[in-house]
C-alpha cells in the first residue's frame, strides 16, 4: 500500500490549540447572554457587528422592504431553488411513516412521527450572505410542519441582506432576528427578556457558531456539528486539473479554515492541480480568503488504487465529496463516511450548496462517522407507544415482564406486572414474587 501526500495542512496540533481557543471564548459569552440576557446580545453584535438597531426583530413592514429591493429575476431565482428544496424535503417526508402493528394478539405497538415544537435556524452572512441557508433550514422545518421558526442572521456590510431575508421569509421563518455568531446561537437557545427559548438549534456557521452549538447541546437538540465548510475531490484521469482545482477552490473561499483535499491515482493529474490551484489563486476574486484555507488547510493525496482512495475517503469524512472518476457509482456503492456525495464531472457542490435540492447543511470534522446531514426527519421526533386490548395479552405479558423484573431485582416494577395478572388473568401472585412459569402457556 502506498499512499504519499504531496501537500500537508496546519499540524493537528496547532488545529487543536484553535480549537482550544474557540471553546474558551465560546463557554464565556454564553454564561454571559445566559446572566444578562439582551443586553449582552446588544453588546455582543455592537462589538462584532458594529450594529445596534432599534428592535432585532424586524418587522412585517420591515420585511417587505427588504424583499421589495429585489429583483424579479432576484426573487425568481429564489423561489425555485426553494421549491427544489421542499420537493426533495417533501419526498423524504413522505418516506417516513406512522405504523401501528399487533404483534401478539391483543398487544398494540406503534410510533408516532411529531414535529419538534419550535426551531432556531442560524443563516451565516457575515463575510458572504448565505441566501441558501434559508432554505435548508427554514424550508426543510416547514415541510417537517414545525409550529415556531425562528431566523437569525448577521447584518450584512452594517443592515439586514434583502436575499437572505426575502428566503427566511418565504421559507416559512415566523420571527427573523437579525444578529449573528455566538450571541443570535445563545438568543435562541438561552432565551432573553424579549426572546422565548427554542427546543432546537440548526444550521451551519463558523467555528464560533459550531462550538456554540455543541455546548448547548443537551439544553436544546442540534442538527449536527456543522463547522467550516470541507470539500474532497476524488478523481483520476478522466478529468482534467482545472476541473479539480475549481471545485477545490470553489469551496476554499468559504472561510480561512475550509480544508479542501484532493485524492488521486495520478501523479500527474495531482501534479497539474496543484499548478492549477497557483493560477487560479493569481485571478480569483476571492482568492485572499481562499489562499489562506489553501495553505493552511489544502491537501493532495496521492494513492496507488482505488481501493486505498476509498480508504482514505472513509478515514478523513469529508463534508462534501466530489468523485470524478471511471467509477463514480462504486464511490457511492463502497463510501461509509460522507457529508453528501456529487457524482461524476456534471455534478458540483455548489449546485448542491444553491440549488438542486438536496441540503447543504452537512457534517464536517468527522461528524460524518455518526450522522448524515440536515433533512426533513431532524425536525421529527419519532415516539413509541404501546396498548394492550385484552385480558389475556395483560396477564400473558404481565407474567413474562414480572419474572424478567424478579430476575434483575425490580420487585416494585414486577408488582406492576403482577397486578395485572391478578386482575385480568386471575391468578393470584403473591406481593414480591415472579408470575408463575405456567401462567405464560394459558
């Protein structure tokens, strides 16, 4: 096996010493949001967002303002990657269905899919305005038909972005707040005096945002850790180098820390995209952001086999993979650990990130070992229930549950079971004993 990396990013070491630094920052504001409510947050988005309006909540009025500086091809475009979006939502949805089943004779179980009853969905916008955030999260809850959408973004060049809130808007959002980073994450999910806590926080954001999130995780649901974009290009010699490098610079300008990977079996087309990535960096608009994720955080991996490609797929998770090779359809056949795949050169992760309907709030920094991405079935919660319909199922079941009780020691639950059977079978159990053994073949 020989798999040779031809380009490093920044040591783990110094990654963790970062991460360190956010934790800490992180644990800080939020203890201080949570003590002193909305005026924190009104110190927080002066200090980082040089922005203090009146309300953060905008009006209706307000609103239709923002939108009305839209253009209809503007808003156009919009409505059609949202209804991409909600078909796709819509057709999971429908996947998932209520079941009620007798599994014995008179012994009903069945589970119940029920909407998280309200929801926090973070749209980045500080350095680019994420229009598609909206969609992915506030859409995607309104198919799942969740009752409070609240929407928080950050002020965009000092005022709301009329984009992202025309999508929050008509994505079903109830509340649109417009403030960002750690203190819109800790509004939502603390609550403030003018802000009522949610039972749910979603969506992407920076490394702040991420680390936000997982530490109020357990006080409300998340989505997932969705940090800094990452993107992997899989590919051998059926495509070209500028092909690889646009697709991994095209997602490097998202942050300073955006890993961008390249895999290959080809020397020279590793070779060629490095060169490329120096010639694209040289007329890319974008390129002071995306120089900076490159150097610190671009790889290329050189691989003998496709079977070591996919090892080292699997290993680094990536959020968004992109596989442009003689055998796309093995990459989806074979790949464990993913954000979301795009299959073959007619497939790129910014139709994904915009447009074609799939959702963009993916897993990043491994999370992809444990969890798919943001979808319908995250706004649900699946519950269980169970009834029993006849007195012969209550004493059979009654009899099975009170000795597997006696048998861990549970003497009060087996007195539940037992006075069932009492009850409903008529057998007379004495208080701190197991049913009978005979009493299951009646």
């Amino acid at each position: 096996m020989a798999i040779e990396v031809l380009k490093r990013g920044k040591p783990e070491a110094e990654r963790a010493e970062d991460d360190a630094k956010t934790r800490a920052a992180v644990e800080a504001t939020l203890a201080d949001i949570e003590a002193r409510g909305d005026l924190a947050v009104r110190e927080l988005s002066e200090k980082f967002d040089n922005y203090s309006p009146a309300s953060f909540k905008l009006s209706q009025q307000e609103i239709d303002d923002l939108i009305a500086q839209l253009s209809p091809r503007e808003l156009q475009d919009i409505k059609f990657a949202q209804e991409q979006v909600r078909n796709f939502a819509q057709a999971q949805r429908d996947s998932m269905l209520d079941i009620e089943v007798e599994t014995m004779p008179g012994v009903i179980l069945g589970h119940k899919n029920i909407p998280v009853q309200s929801v926090g969905c973070y749209v980045p916008g500080g350095k680019f305005p994420m229009v598609a955030s909206a969609h992915m999260s506030v859409a995607t809850a309104s198919v799942a038909k969740v009752p409070r959408i609240i929407a928080c973004t950050p002020p965009f060049k000092g005022k709301p972005n009329p984009g992202v809130i025309a999508a929050m808007h008509l994505g079903g959002a109830h509340e649109i707040y417009v403030m960002g980073g750690i203190q819109a994450v800790g509004a939502m999910a603390l609550g403030t005096e003018t802000i009522d806590p949610v039972h749910m926080i979603v969506g992407p954001g920076n490394a702040f945002v991420a680390e936000a999130k997982r530490q109020l995780f357990g006080r409300v649901g998340i989505d997932l850790f969705a940090g800094p974009t990452e993107t992997m290009v899989i590919a051998d010699e059926t495509v070209d180098a500028e092909m690889c490098a646009t697709d991994l610079l095209g997602q490097a300008e998202h942050g300073y820390n955006s890993p961008a990977v390249l895999l290959t079996n080809s020397r020279k087309l590793a070779e060629e995209t490095l060169s490329e990535i120096d010639r694209i960096l040289e007329i890319l608009p974008t390129a002071e952001t995306a120089r900076v994720s490159w150097e610190e955080y671009g790889e290329a991996i050189l691989c003998d086999t496709y079977d070591e490609m996919l090892q080292v797929a699997d290993d680094v998770a990536s959020e968004h993979v992109q596989v442009m090779t003689d055998r796309d359809d093995w990459f989806l056949e074979h790949m464990t650990c993913y954000g979301a795949l795009f299959l073959g050169p007619r497939t790129n992760v910014a139709n994904g990130d915009k447009v074609i309907g799939t959702n963009h709030t993916l897993p990043t920094k491994k999370a992809g070992r444990y969890t798919g991405g943001l979808w319908v079935g995250k706004f649900l919660k699946t519950h269980s229930y169970q009834k029993v319909t006849t007195d012969a199922a209550a004493a059979e079941i009654g009899a099975y549950g009170s000795r597997l009780c006696m048998l861990e020691g549970f003497v009060g639950h087996a007195e539940q079971c037992n006075l069932r059977v009492r009850r409903y079978g008529g057998v007379n159990v004495p208080y701190g004993e197991g049913a009978p053994a005979q009493q299951a073949a009646e």
